[in-house]
C-alpha cells in the first residue's frame, strides 16, 4: 500500500447532491459539503488542488461528469487524493462504490477520505475497516433503494389522482402556473391541433396533413417549445429546416390527452440503479378522465380513431382519400370493395368491385358504379336524417310532459303500493314467530306459515325491483341529451357526400349487386332504441289526448 504524507497531497474535493436519492437538501447542498471539506483539509495541512461538483446526479451510477473528469484528472497525476463529506457521496451502489475504494483507488494509488465516516485509506486501522465502511456502502445502497421505491410509489399516486408528472406539457397545453401538476390550453398550439383533426376528418392522409403544415408554415412541436423558450430537448429534432412528419402527425391524432384523458405510466426504470426505461402492458397504464380541458370533442377524437383504422389509402396525385374508401364491403365475403376506372369514348368512368374477385380468389366481382353508389348512399343517408330528425323531435316534445303524462305517476303508484305490501309480510313473519315462541302455533306450523310468506314477500320485492328500472327508464329518457343527434342534426341538408360525413354517421356500406347496398350507421342500437321509444310513448301520448276529448 502506498505511504501518503499530509503536505505532498494534491487533494481533489468531490460533493454531489440529488433528489431522487433522498438527500437532505439543507444539509447536503453543495456548499454545505464544499465548506465542510475545506475546513477539514485545512486542520489537516492538506492543499485542494481542484473542486469537483455533480449536482443533481444519483449516486446509483458513476457516469457523471464531474467524477469522470476527476478520474482523468486521477490518472494524468493532477491530484493523488480525493476528499468527500461521508461515503454516500462518493456513490450509493453498493457493488460499484466497494469496487472503487478496494481495487481502483489503491491501483491508481489514490489516497481516499469520507470525513464523517472516519475512513482515510492512508491510515485503515485493521480488520474492523475491512467489515465496517462495506457494511456501509450496503447501508447507503439499501437507502437509495428504499427512497427509489417510495418515490416511485408516490409518482404513482399522483398519476392515479389525476396530476401531470411530465416535466414538459405536450403540444396543445402548457403547465398551470399555479399548479405545475396541471395542464392548461394554449390556444395558439392548440389551434393547430383543431387544423389537424379536421383535416383528418376531411379525408386527409397524415402525410398530406404534415405537407399542408408545412405550407402554413406552421413550427413543428419541438421548433415551438424552443421559440417559446423552453429548455426543451428530444430525440426527434431534424436538420436545420425542421419539418412536420408523419409521426407526430399520427402521434397528435392518436393522443387521448386532447379530449381531457391523462394516460401516464406507459414506461418505467429497469431498477434503481439501471435508468434505462422499459414499456409497460397497457392494460397497466394508468388513465385517468376529465384532469384537464379538451381541446378535441371525445366525438371527434372517436371518429378520427375509427378512421385511422379504415383502409384509407390516399389517391394516386390526390392530398386526400377517396370518399368511400374503407367503408365499402362485399355483400358475400365481406372484404372490401376496391376502386378502378375505365375509359370509354373518351371518358373516364370508376367502379368498386370486390377485392376478393381481382385476386382470383373466387367470389363473383360485385361490380356497381361509384356514381350510383354515391347516389344511393346518398338517398339512404338523407332519409335516416329526417326520421331520426322526426324522432326526436317526438322526443323533445314528449320531454316537455309533466312525468305523470309520460306514465311515471302510474309506476309510482304501484311501487308505493308495493312498498306498502313488502311491509305487511314483514310484519306477518315476525308476528308468526312471536306466535310460535308463545305456544300459539307450533314449531311445524311456523315453517310451513314462514316459507308462504316469504315467497310471497321475495315475489313483492322482484317486482318493486322491476318497476324501478322501468321508473328510471322513463326518466332517464325524458330530458335526454342524445348528443350523437348532433351529428344528424349537423347534415340535416346535406346534398352531396363528403368524407367528413361519412366518417361520422356511417360505419359501413355493404355491396350485394348493382342495386342493393345496405348502409349500417353510427350508433345503430341508440337509434333503434330511439325509434322504439318515440313510437311507444308517443303512441301513448295520442291514446291520452284522444281519451281527453
């Protein structure tokens, strides 16, 4: 072992500092440890020859600049001794930090001190140093590793309560300044983020919607955080020209954060001491609603989802994709119907047959003209406007009522009457066993007399149960938003086709022959079960008006 002494010691001083270690800030800030140092070095007639400083770095992993910068200066004879407040400084990873002061200090020849662990590799005092500073270093590892845990235990609970924990707010929002665990709109990027969804809805592929960006002259995500002065750093800057890509294209179409979902924990750290992140199962993340404003209608958000996952193609030299594209299935196979064109006398004609037939694959070709398709989905369309028009407007008069017109008062009485009959074989049953604990009927008797009663009391309550649901029923209907009539109500003039239409009142168009076609809507079961309800009560309200008169 090298022999050290005071006066030759060109002495480097090391602090670190960091959060996610748990260290005590007030007591562990760098200038604590840097004045503590000095002071030392000081009574004992050693000259710091360099300061070294990581503040912010965990203790978990050596790969720090200041460390790595002291072990260069280590090895070019700069300084021959390294001075530190306590051995947690140095590091937390129990392997690692023993690997440190029992192999690499000594081959390098490096005199070390942790002042308030008492330990200076020039003057070990036996076999007590050799059980004591590793005992130690596993100490301090077993800390981080209880702090890393907790940490993550309590981010956790803050995902789970709905708070932001991101360190930067993704485009379309901005961090509260009055809560940095809650975001708020920016309207200027989330104006943008408007363009994009309607673009989308209006047929545009992600590659013509980052094109037309770009014509706009519109900053990427990252160009904007940085001009709006954010310290904002990613692995997916371009060049010098930066660009809108397909990628955050899909990544902003595709984000539940714009209609007020905050979805966190998609990824998480090996361990405490690899910060390498791993992704998490998604039924594992952890999504919560209604934490922030929307800047997208969840209707909106929910078309563009379906849209997406259609087969949208966009056309040869065309920014947008066909009208039909992806809605269209044979009425036989079920695959899609594909778009080709034919010229005769000079004109250009186009056609839909099925996909299945151009491979050879058997099915006949379905062929139908997209003209007359367009015309027929066309008619269909206009005509479930005006009766899901004519149905609510049976509704929203039928809401109007007072509730004993809509037969509420009826039901009620019944379970008032029910309510009055469940007491009764309550109060029978309990009478039967007070008659039998007298002697007044027997033991036998009372059974045979419990069990009539209590059929009698379960049959009571299955039907109170009934006329409840039927109770809410009626009143859950009367005032109804029915918000996806909206959409109806928004085409109610239509004359022509679009894809906007398209994607949000038709699932699917299924293709039988030139003639037939069957148009499945949007909300197929709300609209049946409003067809059903208008035609019920409004039934009922005309047998009312006529037994009036």
């Amino acid at each position: 072992m090298s022999v050290y002494k005071s006066n030759s010691a060109k002495a480097g001083s090391y602090s670190r500092l960091s959060r996610e270690d748990g260290d005590k800030l007030e007591s562990d800030s760098i200038r604590n440890q840097r004045d503590f140092i000095s002071d030392y070095a000081a009574r004992k007639g050693i000259s710091i020859a360099e300061e070294y400083i990581d503040d912010g770095y965990s203790g978990t992993t050596f790969e720090r600049p200041a460390f790595e910068r002291m072990m260069e200066d280590v090895k070019k004879k700069k300084i021959n001794c390294i001075i530190v407040k306590d051995l947690s400084r140095l590091g937390r990873n129990y392997i690692e930090t023993g690997r440190y002061l029992e192999q690499i200090f000594p081959f390098l020849g490096v005199r070390f001190i942790a002042i308030n662990d008492h330990y200076d590799s020039m003057n070990q005092s036996g076999d007590a140093d050799q059980i004591i500073i590793p005992f130690k270093n596993l100490i301090n590892d077993a800390y981080c590793r209880d702090i890393s845990i907790k940490i993550r235990s309590q981010l956790d609970v803050k995902r789970k309560n709905g708070k932001f924990i991101g360190s930067f707010a993704a485009y379309g929002y901005l961090k509260d300044p009055e809560d940095k665990n809650h975001l708020i709109i920016d309207e200027v990027a989330a104006e943008i983020v408007r363009t994009i969804y309607g673009l989308k809805l209006n047929g545009y592929s992600a590659q013509r919607i980052a094109a037309r960006l770009d014509e706009m002259k519109v900053l990427p995500p990252l160009e904007y955080k940085r001009m709006c002065g954010l310290n904002f750093n990613s692995g997916f800057r371009s060049g010098i020209s930066p660009h809108w890509s397909v990628m955050t294209v899909n990544r902003i179409l595709h984000n539940e954060l714009y209609i007020g979902t905050l979805v966190q924990g998609k990824n998480r750290k090996i361990n405490y001491k690899v910060k390498e992140s791993r992704p998490v199962n998604e039924d594992e993340w952890i999504r919560v609603e209604d934490t922030h404003d929307a800047i997208v209608p969840p209707a909106v958000f929910d078309t563009v989802q379906r849209l997406t996952a259609l087969d949208t193609r966009t056309a040869p030299d065309e920014g947008s994709v066909y009208i039909l594209s992806g809605f269209l299935r044979c009425g036989d196979c079920g695959q899609n119907m594909v778009r080709r064109s034919a010229t005769k006398k000079g004109k250009k004609y186009y056609y839909y047959h099925c996909s299945t037939f151009k491979r050879g694959d058997g099915c006949s070709s379905h062929n139908i003209s997209e003209e007359k398709l367009m015309k027929m989905v066309l008619e269909v369309v206009q005509k479930q406007i005006g009766l899901v028009l004519e149905a609510d407007e049976i509704l929203s008069e039928i809401d109007r009522l007072p509730q004993e017109r809509l037969g509420v008062k009826t039901v009620t009485a019944q379970l008032i009457s029910l309510d009055k009959e469940i007491q009764r074989y309550m109060d029978l049953k309990a009478k039967v066993y007070q008659d039998m604990l007298d002697g007044v009927v027997t033991r036998e008797e009372f059974k045979d007399i419990n069990v009539r009663f209590t059929v009698k009391l379960d049959a009571a309550k299955k039907a109170k149960a009934e006329g409840e649901k039927k109770r809410d029923a009626l009143l859950s209907r009367k005032g109804s938003l029915r918000p996806w009539v909206e959409h109806f109500k928004e085409y109610r003039n239509v004359a022509e086709l679009s894809r906007k239409l398209m994607a949000s009142l038709i699932d699917s168009i299924v293709v039988y022959d030139s003639n037939t076609v069957e148009v499945h809507f949007c909300y197929e079961d709300e609209i049946q079960e409003m067809f059903e309800w208008a035609a019920e009560l409004g039934a009922k309200e005309s047998t009312e008006r006529r037994m009036a008169i």
